[in-house]
C-alpha cells in the first residue's frame, strides 16, 4: 500500500508543480513544504518511539548499578535475576554420607 502511495507521488507532484510555477509562484517556495512536511516528520517519529515508562525506569536503574560498580557489562548473574539451581547426579545414599562427614 505504502509503494502505490509514493507512486501515485512519483507521478502526481511534477504535474502539480507544473501548474503551481504556471501561475507564478517562484520555484524556492516549494523548498518551505519540503522543509514543513520534514519538521513534521521529526515530530511525529519523536512522539512514536519515545520511551515508555518501563523502558525508562530500566535504563535508568541500569546506569545508576553502572555509576555505582555493582554493574559489570561482562557479567550476565544480576541481583534480581532468577538463578537456576542444577541438582547434583549424586544417590541418595552418599548425599547422606556427605551430610555426615564420610566421603
């Protein structure tokens, strides 16, 4: 759908220029749209990827482990991380055996 936009684009707008410089109007005023319809673009991508809340309280808790030093980038265990705890391949028996002191 985009693609059939910007060709209806592509083969309107020259014929519609055409008729804007027909009537006189200088062709450095076409520079003004250019430049209103970027503005307006710069503003609708700023309102559409901003950060929700969630995103920003991440980032900030983030940077503040980093100012701290309780953050390494190269760590990947975090304090609120959920760890996962592998049981051993031990028998029950020698469990008990190590329970005891006897190896």
């Amino acid at each position: 759908m985009l693609t059939a936009f910007a060709g209806f684009g592509a083969a309107v707008s020259p014929l519609v220029c055409q008729a804007i410089l027909a009537q006189g109007v200088p062709y450095y005023k076409f520079y003004w749209g250019t430049m209103v319809g970027s503005a307006l673009n710069v503003a609708l991508l700023s309102i559409s990827f901003r950060p929700t809340t969630t995103e920003f309280a991440r980032e900030r808790r983030d940077a503040e482990r980093q100012h701290s030093g309780t953050f390494s980038p190269t760590s990947t265990k975090h304090e609120d991380d959920m760890t996962l705890k592998v049981p051993d391949n031990k028998p029950p028996s020698s469990k008990l055996a190590s329970l005891r002191g006897c190896s």
